[in-house]
C-alpha cells in the first residue's frame, strides 16, 4: 500500500470503478459551471454568441451537465462502498466498467450533437437522434434507451453483488430505490401531442427522482459515510434511514401536486400539492432536533475534515433551499405569481447544490482520501488546509449570491410582469427591463465567476489533497458486525 | 440493560417506511387514472379536442370558481379552413413536435415550465402583442420563419434566433399554440388579459 | 377554490413563509439544545421561537385568504411543527438509550444484541 500518493493499489475492485465515475463527474461539473456563466452573460449582452450558441444551447448543456454529473457522483459513491457494505466483490465489474465506457461515450456523442447539431426538423427523427425537446429530459431516444440499459447493468451489479454477500438495511432502501428510479425514468419515454399528459408524467420523472428517489439514494450514501465518517452504530444509522424513508416518500411522493396547480390538470391538485406543500417542510425542521442530539451528546472526531465540512454544508443548503426557499413560493396562492419566474431559478440553485452537489464533493473527498492510502485528512493539514477552506467558502458563497440575486429578480417578476402588467408578453419585457432585474443578473453573473473560482480550487485541492502526506488517518472506534468490521480492518 | 422500545425500534420504522411509501404511492396511481380520464384532449373542458382549433377562444371571469376560464364560441378556422378531428390532431401534432425539435422549451417556457428567457407561451394565441385577430396568423407566420428578421424585443436586446422553421411546421406550431391556449390552466398566468379583452375591455 | 395573494401582501406573505421554516428550525435547534444542555434558557428562546412562528402561520394564513379545508392545513401546520421535534427528541433519546453503557460492555454482549434484533 502506498501513501501520500494516488495508487489504485489502495482501492478495491468497486472503487477503482468508482474513482472513474468521480473523475468524469468533475469533467462534467466544469461543463455545467461552463455552460451556466455562458447563459448568464447572454442576459446582460444578449447578442453575445448569438445563433452560434444560443441561450437555448448553453442553459441545455448547464443544466443536464448537472444531472449527469450527480448521477454520476451516486454511482461511484455506490460503487466505492458495494464491496465494504456486502463484503464480497462487485459480481460483474468487468460488465460495470464496459457499462462506464458506453456510458461516457454516450454522454460524449450528445454533448457534441447538442454543441453542433442543436436541433432538427419537426419529426420523430429529431427526437430519436437530436434532441427531444423536453426540459432535463433533452437526451435524443436512442440514449434514454442506452440509459436504461445501464442503469440495468448497475442495478444488476447492486443486488447481484449483496445477494452474493450480505444484506443490510442500507442495501435493502438501496437497491429498492434504483428499482423505483429506473422505473420512474421510463415515465418519460414517450411522445404524446396533449402537453398536459406530456408535463403530468414528465413530473413523475423530474418531482419523483429529485424529491424522493434521489433523496432516498442520497440518504443511503449519507448513512454509509455518518458510518465511515464518524463511526455512528450502524443500527442507529439504519433506523433513522427507515425513518427518512417514511417522511420523503411520505410527503414527496404525493407533494408531487405541487406540480400539477397550472399544467390543466383537475382542481383537487391545488388542495393536495397545497397540503402536502404546507407540511413538507416539517420533517426537515424535526430532524434538526437530530443533528443537535448527535452533536451534542456525542463527542465526533472525524477522519476526514473537508468531507465533514461539506456534509455540515449539505444540511444548511439542504434546510434553506429545500425548505426554506421552497416553501416561500409553494402555496397556490402565491405560486400563481411565482410559478415560471426567475424565483424557481433561485430556488433551484441553492436545493440543487445543498441536496446533491455537496453531497458528492464531500465523498471526493472520502475518496481520494483512500485512494491517497487512507492518508490523514483531519485537522493541521498541509498550508492549513487552505485550499480546501477557501473552495468550499467561494462555491458556497457563489451560490447563495446567485441565489439571492435571482431570487430578488423573481420577486420582481411576479410583482411587475404578473401582478401589474397581467402576464402579457409586454408585461413579461416590462419585467426583464426593470432595474431590479437587470442588476440582478449583473450580481448573479459575478457570484458566477466566484463559483467558478471556487470550482478551479476545488480541482487543485482535489488533485493535491493529502500529497507526500505521511500520517495515517484517524482509527475511529467502530460497534459493527464482526464481518464488516473485518472488511473495514482489510480495506484500511 | 436498557432496551429500545417497540416505537424507536428498526423493524418498526422498517415497517413504517414499507407501508407509507406502499399507501402514498397507491393513491398516487389512483389520482392519476382519474386526472388521465379528465386530461385527455377533448374529454372534459380542461383540455380541448384538437379540432379547437376551428373555433374561436377567448376567457372570461367565471365568479363561482374565482378566476378566468376558456370560453369557446363560433367559429373562427385557423388559416381560413375548417379542419376535420383528424386533420386538426395532425396539424397541432406537427406543432408539437417541431416544439419540441427546436429546443423552445430551454429559452420559453409553456404552462410555465421551461427557461425564462422568453415569454411564457401557453397564452400566446392570444396575446395582445399581434394587435387583433385579423393580422395574428400572418403576422406569426411570418414571425417563426424569420423570427430574427421580424424581433420582438421590447428594449431588451433578446431576439429569438433563426430555427429554420419551414411554412407547414410554422402552421403547425401556430396551431399547437392555438389548442394550447384553451387548456384551462386554473387561472395561469395570473390575470390575464386576452386580445379580446383588451379590444373591448 | 383559492383566493390568491393580494398585492400589497406579497411582501408580508413571502417572508411569513419564510419565517415559518426558520421559526420552527429556531424552536427545534432550541427546545434540542436545552434538553440536553439542561438549560432553562434555551427552553425558553425554544417557545419565544414558536410563539413567531405561530404569528407567521397567522400571517401567512390572512394573507392566502386561507378558508375551510386551508384553514385546517394551517391548524395542522401548527400542531406538526410544535409536536414533530418533541417526537423526534422523545425518538432520539429512546433510540440512544442504551449507548452509554455500551461502551464498558464486552463485544460479546453487543453481537448478542445485534443477532437479536
């Protein structure tokens, strides 16, 4: 085993698989942050790039760079744990790495067909080979079905891999839910001309991988790194999985109607998106009860402190974007005027990065922790852990900026364009004209261009973290099973 | 020893997660046979048939349900012609598609749900932007086959870029946007005011 | 059938709503903190929390014309946010109970445990 080097010598079979997973996520990352600042500048100087990459383009390219890049963090962060959590190796890791491939080469070919292509003829051609036009979902059919068929492939290495070891709780929600978000993605394969139909099942892939499958997918990686991490008892981390199991699907799965208020869909949507709206944000704020139990009665030292710092910045993110600012606009009352404005931007940003994007940076940095020889990554670290401290500070300042700038230009839409002006097309440009809009897009490119910083120092901190590093990580006191015990001894 | 009671125990909370999930997403499966029955073109007045798209659409106040409705009345062809059911299903189903194929959806948005770079469209038809009734067709004919040619901007710089639309997808995207416009959205956007309206107010 | 904000609510409606969640995270983190700080004071910040949030659920419900099935909603907004953290304390300590003594027990008796359940 080496240390204070990367070697893959220090990773098993999964994790290998992993840490090619991570390495394209972070491609990708780069991509959204890329495409997002290119979208942004066009608001303020709107002939820039103007019929070569169009707005269209580049808030495409933005916003499914990020999902890919997510999706990409939670397989590897499954992959990385499969072999420790079921305590035998992935049954089919040459299938997965052929899958990975065919993936990224997939991913590849879309990307360029985006950047070149863009869009085609009105016919089923376009919407097999180009694109398909529908929000998040653009990927051309023939990758869905490509999609699928990994996503197949990753499921079947899942429960294959615990079947052939060991079950557990954490195992058991798991391969559940990739049954559920497989499921759910073939919702949204399918053309229909009644847009009401297309956006009522369109939300079942959109609102139920984003509010519950994903949720459920983040809980599981969660439970296994509070285990790794901090050495919790893994029938506590269990139980509590059950318990957020409950209160997501609880309240996701039907909190689905908040979708469905305008889209044509029968009135009894707005009672029951309402309901399920108005009480969503109750569980998240119970739970504070148990971040303040934990802390507060156990004293945690931690291995890794930049994971540590992240998954503390995942549950801020998490309360203020998911509750916070999605509470503020959810109720019909007031969501007829916000539905559709800059203000789902807002809200999009900070839920999006406090849900997932800090979920999966602070496993980067679990990973490369091991694949570094479990090296030490606690406090006094090299130049202080500066590089670590000030890209976790810029990205999260980056984007409560852009969230607050977007936020104040939402604010301003629902009151000038729907309020006012009635929501006509010149009340629309009376909206996106006023001051208030304008400067806000100003101060959301600028909190762009300091996530992009806090991106750059990421990379450099991911890439050198923990190098030449001599000092063995931190044992943390573990109560597990006598297996995994053994496994966690052999892999360390 | 103290032991965990029944109520913060694992299998009760295993338990809980199953049969909570099992119930929600039932009636989740039930609410959408009933929302698909309401929902599918032509089967109530939420969402019209295609054929729609032959008659007239304006919305007025509806004081029992507290906001404004589609109404539909007289005959009104689009491009002059009376479609038969199958005819107007092809022609919006066209629009959809090229909707879709040019990507309108990362820059408009449609029942509110889209980017925000451009209006919403779900009331386009009927936007006072095209004047009256008389000029609207031609003038969103012309608008979709040159749209940079014929910007709307409104002081904002942004102009819609060229899509190559081609004259039969420009008819079909008008009539989309047509049928579109009679969806009743449960008073989205708010306030509206149709062309109409503002003709006679 | 709903009665949408006013607009000169707007302002009152949104931050009411905001509050809410901050409100009930305040009376949480506070009622928590002072259980097991057995600190009297935190106890009290922990209601003065709940008492702006209850005003925020009555704000937001004026504003949003809530009526009949809205205003239950609102009802139940009031009793979930002030009884979920009593119930995932009660939760919390029930499922840690027996921790502490865990430490000084042989591993033996903790597999045993561990088989059990």
């Amino acid at each position: 085993m080496s240390v204070g080097v990367l070697d893959s010598r220090n990773l098993n079979g999964g994790q290998k698989l992993a840490v090619k997973y991570f390495t394209v996520a972070m491609v990708l990352f780069v991509a959204q942050i890329l495409f997002g600042l290119l979208a942004a500048v066009q608001f303020i100087a709107p002939g820039f790039l103007f019929e070569t990459l169009d707005f269209s383009v580049n808030r495409m390219l933005h916003i499914n760079a990020m999902v890919v890049w997510m999706l990409y963090g939670f397989i590897g962060a499954v992959y990385w744990f499969l072999e420790e959590e079921s305590g035998v190796e992935v049954v089919g890791l040459k299938l997965g790495e052929i899958a990975f491939w065919v993936l990224t080469a997939a991913v590849g070919i879309v990307v360029l067909v985006y950047l070149f292509l863009q869009i085609g003829a009105g016919d089923d051609t376009t919407r097999w080979l180009i694109n398909e036009g529908r929000e998040y979902i653009e990927a051309p059919r023939w990758a869905d079905i490509g999609i699928v068929a990994v996503m197949l492939v990753f499921f079947y290495n899942v429960a294959g891999t615990f079947s052939k070891g060991r079950w557990s709780g954490v195992s058991g929600v798991l391969t559940l839910d990739l049954v559920a978000l497989v499921g759910l993605y073939l919702a949204g394969m399918f053309y229909t001309t009644n847009v009401t139909v297309d956006y009522y099942w369109w939300w079942w892939v959109v609102h139920l991988w984003v509010e519950a499958t994903w949720e459920v997918l983040v809980g599981c990686i969660m439970a296994w790194s509070l285990m790794k991490l901090l050495g919790v008892r893994r029938k506590i981390v269990q139980t509590w999985l059950y318990i957020e199991v409950a209160l997501m699907f609880g309240s996701g799965i039907l909190g689905l109607g908040h979708h469905y208020f305008w889209i044509g869909t029968p009135e009894y949507w707005l009672s029951i998106g309402g309901f399920f709206s108005a009480l969503e944000p109750i569980p998240l704020v119970a739970m504070v009860v148990h971040s303040i139990y934990d802390a507060g009665v156990h004293k945690f030292k931690s291995t890794n402190h930049p994971a540590l710092g992240w998954v503390i910045a995942h549950t801020f993110g998490n309360f203020f974007g998911a509750g916070v600012w999605g509470f503020m606009h959810t109720l019909p009352q007031i969501n007829l005027y916000t539905h559709g404005t800059q203000w789902t931007a807002s809200h999009g940003h900070l839920s999006f990065f406090g849900a997932y994007a800090t979920i999966n940076i602070a496993f980067f940095y679990l990973a490369v922790q091991q694949w570094r020889g479990n090296v030490w990554m606690g406090a006094n670290l090299a130049d202080n852990g500066w590089k670590w401290k000030w890209s976790m500070g810029l990205l999260n300042l980056g984007v409560v900026g852009m969230t607050v700038a977007l936020l104040i230009a939402g604010y301003e839409q629902s009151f000038i364009e729907r309020a006012v002006e009635g929501s006509t097309w010149s009340g629309y440009f009376a909206a996106q004209t006023h001051p208030w809009f304008t400067e806000a897009m100003f101060w959301r490119l600028i909190m762009g261009i300091v996530t992009a910083a806090g991106l750059a120092l990421l990379i450099w901190d991911l890439a050198t973290i923990g190098a030449g590093e001599t000092r063995p990580a931190l044992v943390i006191e573990r109560h597990e099973e006598p297996g995994v015990k053994a496994a966690v001894v052999q892999t360390a | 020893m103290n032991a965990t009671p029944l109520w913060a125990s694992e299998t009760f909370w295993k338990k809980t997660a199953i049969w909570v999930t099992a119930v929600s997403f039932l009636l989740l499966i039930v609410l959408t046979f009933d929302s698909m029955a309401k929902v599918s073109a032509g089967s109530t007045t939420r969402v019209p048939a295609y054929s729609v798209i032959n008659k007239k659409i304006d919305y007025r106040f509806n004081a029992s349900l507290n906001r404004y409705t589609p109404v539909v009345e007289g005959d009104a062809p689009l491009f002059g012609k009376i479609l038969s059911d199958e005819e107007a299903e092809k022609l919006v189903t066209l629009g959809k598609k090229t909707f879709q194929a040019k990507n309108c959806i990362n820059c408009h948005t449609v029942l509110g749900n889209g980017a925000y770079y451009a209006p919403d469209l779900t009331k386009s038809w009927l936007d006072p932007n095209w004047v009256d009734e008389t000029n609207r067709e031609i003038l969103m004919l012309a608008f979709l086959q040159d749209p940079p040619g014929n910007a709307r901007s409104y002081g904002t710089g942004r102009r819609m870029p060229d899509l190559g639309i081609t004259e039969d997808e420009a008819r079909g995207l008008i009539a989309f946007l047509k049928w579109t416009a009679a969806i009743d959205t449960n008073g989205f956007p708010h306030n509206f005011k149709t062309l109409y309206a503002q003709e006679n107010p | 059938m709903i009665e949408p904000v006013q607009l000169e609510d707007f302002f009152l409606n949104v931050f009411s709503a905001a509050v809410i969640v901050v409100s009930g995270a305040g009376y949480a983190g506070f009622y928590a903190w002072g259980k097991i700080a057995r600190r009297p004071g935190f106890v009290i910040s922990a209601y003065a929390s709940y008492a702006s949030l209850a005003a925020a659920v009555w704000v937001l419900a004026e504003t949003s014309h809530f009526e009949g099935f809205w205003r239950v909603a609102a009802g139940l907004m009031l009793i979930g946010y002030f009884a979920a953290p009593l119930a995932i304390f009660r939760l919390c300590t029930a499922m840690h109970a027996g921790e502490h003594s865990e430490h000084d027990r042989p591993i033996a008796n903790q597999q045993q445990e561990e088989e059990q359940s």
